[in-house]
C-alpha cells in the first residue's frame, strides 16, 4: 500500500480551488491529474521582467510591466478569423497595441475598458509601424507591484490554459507538500550540496537553480535504478527451472541463410542462460532487419526440446500475426504446434487454443496480451519472449512471468537500437545482447530527401514503380501529438492516391476495426495491393519483402529512430530498395541534421545516439510508448552525469544498506512510490 504521509499528493487535481470540469480537460492533456503531477509540471524557463513608464524607455523583445490607458478596441473584419486588438497609450501618449487570437478576444473586452489605466506585463515587439504586445501575460487594474517578480515561472500548456492560471495552481500544491524523511545517501547530498525534497521542489518552481533541478532529477534517477535492482534480486531469488535442449528440434530446421556471427553469439548466450537454476532475464537488442526472430525461435526450440512449452508476446494483432506466420514458415520442419491467440478469438477457436495450452499439445503460442489474461492457463510454460520490450511495462512482464509452474525465463527483444548511454536507464534489471551485424546478402537503402512540393513527381515516380510489379508503402505525417490528427492526414493521402490507382491502395490506421486491418495488410503482403498508405502503426514489424519503395510524408517532423524503424519496412528482399523522405518548407536546423543522417547511415546505434544527442532521452525511453515509464524530470545531460552514481547508490543501498528494511530503506520505499515504480516494492513480501 501507498505510504499514507504521500496521500495528499496524489488527491485530484479538483482538490485543488478553481478545478472544475472545464478545466479538468485541458489539465489531463497535459498530464496534471494529481497533486503530484503539479509539483513535478517544473517550468520550461523563466521570464525576468522589468518595470518601464515609457514605451520608449523599452527595447524590442524585452520582457515589461507597464501603465497603459486603453484607447481603442478594434475587432477584425472577419469575425474569428482575424486578431482582436486594443489600442492603449503610454503615460507621453505614445501607441501599443494589445494584440489577442481566438476566445482570448472575449475577455480583453472586459480587462481592458476604454479611459481606465491598467498595468500590462509582456512582450513588446513590433508589428509594421505599432509597437504591441500579444496576449499579455497579465493585465491588473491594481499597481504593479506583485508583477515584479525578478523571475517568473514559464510553464508548458495546452489551449484553455494560462500561465497565471497554472501558477496559482502549482503554488496551491507546493502548500500542500508533506515533509518526508530524507533517501538520499547524507554524503552525497552533502558533497553534492542539495536541498532536502521539500525545498528543492519551491526552488525549482521560482527561479534557475541547478541544485534544486539536480536532486529532484536524482531522486527520479534513484528511484527507477532502485525499482530495477529489486526486480533484478527478485528474479535472481526465484525457483526456476534449467532448460537444457539437445538440439533435436533445432537440428530440423531447413534455414535459406547461415547465422551471423552475431546470432550465434546471442543464442549461446541465451543457452547458457536457460541452463541455469536462476531464470533468465535478457535483453535481445537488433537493428532492423538484424534476425531477432530467429533467434528467438531458436531460443523457443530449446525450451521445447527441454519438454516446456514458449508464448511469444506481441504489442499489435499485426506483428502477432505476422510472428505466428513467420514462425510457422521457419519452423515447419520441426514439427512443433504454434498456435495464436489474440483478444479477437472467441468462441470455440479460443476454447481449443485454451485447452491446448493447459493439456500442452501446443507447444508455442503468439500472441497479444491476451496470453496472460487470468483465463489462459498453461501446462508448464518454460520461456516468455516478450517482442518490442518497450511497449511492456515491467509490472506486465511480472504478470505473465507467473504463468509458470517456477518462474518462466524471460528474453525480451526490440528492434529499437537503445544507445549505451540509456540502456542501464531503461534495462538495469537485463543482461543484454546485441545483434549487431546483418545477414548476408542484404542490400543498402537508397534514401534520398524531396521537397514537398515536389510531391506531384513522387506520385508519378510511384506510378512507374507499381507498374513495374513492386509495391511501395506511403507513411502520412504526424500531424502534431495527435493520433485523431494523424489518421486525418492519412484517410486524405488515401484518399487522393485512390483516385489516381484505385483499388491497388488499401489503408491501414489505428482506429480500423481489427478486420479491416487485416484485410487490408493481407491484401498488400499477398501482392494484391501494390500500395499501402499508413500511420505509423507499420512502424515495427511487417514484413513485405516485395515492397521495396517506402515514402514518408513531412519526414521532419519524425525523430531519428522512427525514421530508421520506418525506412527498414523495405530492404526485406534481394532487391533494390528507396526511401524517399518528403521534407517540409520550414526545415529546422536540427530537422536537417536528421535527414542528412539518415541519407549518410543505416546503422541504428549509430542513428539511435544520434538522436538522443539532438532531442534527448524522452522518446527513446517511452513519450509515445505504453509501458515502462519515460523520464519526466531528468534530462539527457542530468541522465548521463547523474545517473552511474544514482544506480551506484542503489546498489550500495540492497546489497551494504541493509536494503528496505532500515530508516533509509522506508525512506527509499516513500521515494518508490512517490515516482510510481512501486511495482518494485511489490516484489517484496509485504510490499
């Protein structure tokens, strides 16, 4: 259970005065659905402000608090369409304007009455000849005093929200913080010369102040180093059961290819493993197109050969079932039963899968997270292999790790290269391989970057590509964090490639019913379709070794990684394969870093620190992913410095500190809550 000293910081945030449901809406788009979640929302920047009596006294772009005496209130002409602005004058009768978009027009009507002086605090800029200032960050009709703060908090919002508006709701929350007991190690604290939690979280919201940023980003670096290591000793303590294979199904298979050097390694590493009383807890990490599921399935034989059963899970119906084919494929000549289960079978499908299962006439299953639902039972489960790790949090691999008669080995793949830097971060609890050469035979990618506009000569190259037999995928931009917008761009791009190759393009999205999605990738792996226009939903795991010409809209607007996941959807066959990278008209600098990278490189370690370099550890370790959490507080910089001694401490902590049973340890155990890694705490009796 929680510590009952951390209940008031994680009461809703309409606890706090002024939460109603209106303002609820665009608080949970920001993440703020808790006490907690306020203190930790730390400012983006500060705003230093600086009281002027004239707008002369003024620069352009400098932050200002000045009397201005409304003049005038313009409205544009087209009602909604157009900025709303108030003419207002200095105290020498000089002009500003007082500029507003939207719905915040309808208020600048009535904080801004006409011959009534109010104080204004913002930017002055200029717009043609008139100086202005666009929605002021505050307009009071009192004096100025209580706006002169030296620094003001700059926090990050979503529409509906007011910086004033989120202040005051921070300063709310910060009346609320409890003293806790202190976790972090006295020396280091001392040398490192921190504030104790409670004050480093006021610091952090007033004013830049490295000391309070550090500790607070320490404390979540501590957290998940200590979550990670409990559940490390927790495997380690574990019964299990030694999977000793001899290599009789293994030695069946027919495979077109030898195994790479790499490959090899990775299996022996992973058979050594399985030999072992303790169960295994290993990371697989391959790059596109690198074998993983080979080795995986070799991994799955041995299991087999030891008389256990294997269940492959998948975070997508689409690559469970292009694993379940796959596997078929590779190993019909084993003789093995590999049977799929998805949320989608019911009835008496389900029931024979089920009974299969409990009684072992399967020998593999692949599937969903429906292999671990409390129905599935298993005659003795040997192996877990967990595809695309990242997806997964660790308390989901914890619930299908105990599907065992002992406590089933667990490999855990991604096709996301992590760099160095962050594997410790997000897999401290693994032991890691790395498939880091590719099979024979493999072809570069062509990878060339096109203008937008430039769009129509795509079409028509694609036109000369389909007609030449081969077939091409088409990836719609993100339109912004937005998976409704997303899908918009793509049902349009759909739309209009319809016209010009009508039935040869199917579509494929999220939000498709499950049997659409599948009518729609069975029609394009069979050939039937030549083009498949799609979100990102593609991004891991289909496999058309006939495509071999992919397309990727606002190519800018992806990170590095994805780009990479997404270009080697082709290079799957022998081949040659293109990746045009559609670029917008306002590319950024970092936006042209990337797109030169990814035309200089296909290695995805390579690409992966890359990427972490120009837009640090958030995606990487799970922004737009379901499972383990990414890193809210710390940043690539605070990761990198801080983090060795964050999972040294810990360890000093479980292995010399006596653990969580001592002072520290309780005090460790709030922190493991505090940060939600209490699935951590769970492993210990009594947790």
């Amino acid at each position: 259970m929680r510590p009952e000293v951390l209940n008031p910081l994680f009461a809703e945030s309409d606890t706090l005065d002024g939460v109603g449901p209106k303002l609820k809406k665009p608080l949970e788009k920001l993440g703020l659905t808790r006490l907690r979640d306020f203190l930790y929302h730390l400012p983006d920047r500060f705003v230093t402000r600086r009281s002027v009596e004239k707008l002369d006294d003024a620069g352009e772009g400098e932050q200002i608090i000045i009397a201005l005496t409304p003049t005038e209130h313009r409205s544009p002409r087209n009602p909604g369409r157009g900025p709303y602005r108030v003419l207002a004058q200095d105290e020498a009768g000089d002009i500003c304007a007082l500029t507003f978009f939207g719905r915040a027009s309808f208020t600048a009507k009535k904080q801004l009455p006409v011959g009534e002086k109010r104080w204004v605090a913002g930017r002055l800029d200029r717009y043609g000849d008139m100086r202005q200032i666009v929605h002021p960050d505050h307009i009071e009709a009192e004096g100025a005093a209580h706006l002169g703060r030296l620094c003001e908090p700059v926090y990050r919002l979503s529409e509906g929200l007011t910086q004033p508006r989120i202040s005051g709701l921070v300063e709310q929350a910060l009346k609320r913080v409890p003293e806790l007991t202190e976790w972090i190690e006295p020396s280091q604290r001392d040398s490192a010369n921190w504030p104790d939690w409670k004050d480093a979280l006021h610091l952090a919201h007033k004013g830049e102040n490295t000391a309070a940023r550090d500790r607070l980003a320490y404390d979540e670096l501590l957290a998940n180093a200590l979550a990670l290591l409990l559940v490390r000793a927790d495997n380690r303590a574990r019964r299990g059961q030694p999977l000793q294979g001899d290599g009789s199904l293994r030695g069946k298979l027919d495979l077109p290819f030898p195994l790479t050097g790499a490959q090899t390694r990775s299996v022996q590493e992973i058979e050594g493993d399985l030999a072992q009383d303790a169960p295994m807890l290993r990371l697989l990490q391959g790059d596109v197109g690198a074998g993983k599921t080979v080795v995986a399935l070799m991994a799955m034989l041995i299991a087999n050969e030891a008389g256990k059963q294997a269940a492959l899970l998948a975070p997508t119906e689409i690559l469970a079932r292009q694993h379940y084919e796959t596997l078929r494929t590779m190993a019909g000549p084993t003789g093995v039963e590999i049977a799929l289960l998805t949320g989608r079978d019911k009835g008496k499908a389900r029931e024979s899968i089920l009974m299969g299962l409990l009684d072992g006439s399967i020998d593999i299953v692949v599937g969903t997270h429906a292999i671990f639902q409390d129905t599935v039972a298993y005659k003795d489960l040997g192996l877990v292999v967990i595809d695309e790790q990242h997806r997964f949090g660790v308390a989901q691999r914890l619930q299908l790790a105990s599907k065992g008669r002992a406590t089933p080995h667990t490999l855990a793949m991604t096709a996301t290269p992590i760099p160095r830097t962050l594997t410790l971060a997000q897999y401290g609890e693994m032991d890691v391989s790395r498939l880091d050469e590719m099979p024979p035979g493999r072809q570069a990618i062509d990878t060339r970057v096109v203008a937008q506009e430039r769009v129509a000569d795509v079409v028509e190259g694609v036109a000369r590509h389909v007609g030449s037999g081969q077939q091409t995928y088409w990836v719609c931009p993100m339109v912004r964090d937005n998976e409704t917008d997303d899908i918009a761009a793509a049902e349009a791009r759909y739309a209009s490639l319809k016209e010009r190759f009508g039935d040869d393009v199917v579509l494929v999205h999220g939000q498709l019913k499950p049997d659409e999605k599948d009518r729609a990738m069975h029609r394009f792996a069979s050939g039937e379709a030549k083009l498949l226009v799609a979100t990102t939903v593609i991004e891991v795991g289909v496999d058309v070794p006939a495509a071999t010409l992919m397309v990727i809209e606002q190519a800018e607007r992806f990170g590095l990684a994805q780009l990479h996941q997404l270009r080697g959807r082709v290079g799957r066959g022998s081949e040659k394969s293109v990746c045009l990278l559609l670029r917008g008209a306002q590319l950024s600098e970092t936006g042209r870093k990337r797109l030169a990278l990814m035309r200089e490189t296909q290695d995805g370690f390579l690409i992966a620190e890359e990427d972490l370099a120009l837009r640090g550890g958030g995606e990487l370790l799970g922004t737009r992913q379901s499972g383990d959490e990414a890193f809210k507080i710390a940043d690539l910089e605070q990761i990198t410095r801080l983090l060795p001694t964050a999972h040294a401490d810990a360890r000093l902590l479980m292995e010399r500190d006596g653990g969580l049973l001592t002072p520290r340890g309780e005090a460790a155990r709030v922190l493991l809550y505090l940060f939600e890694r209490d699935w951590g705490v769970q492993l210990l009796r009594g947790g």
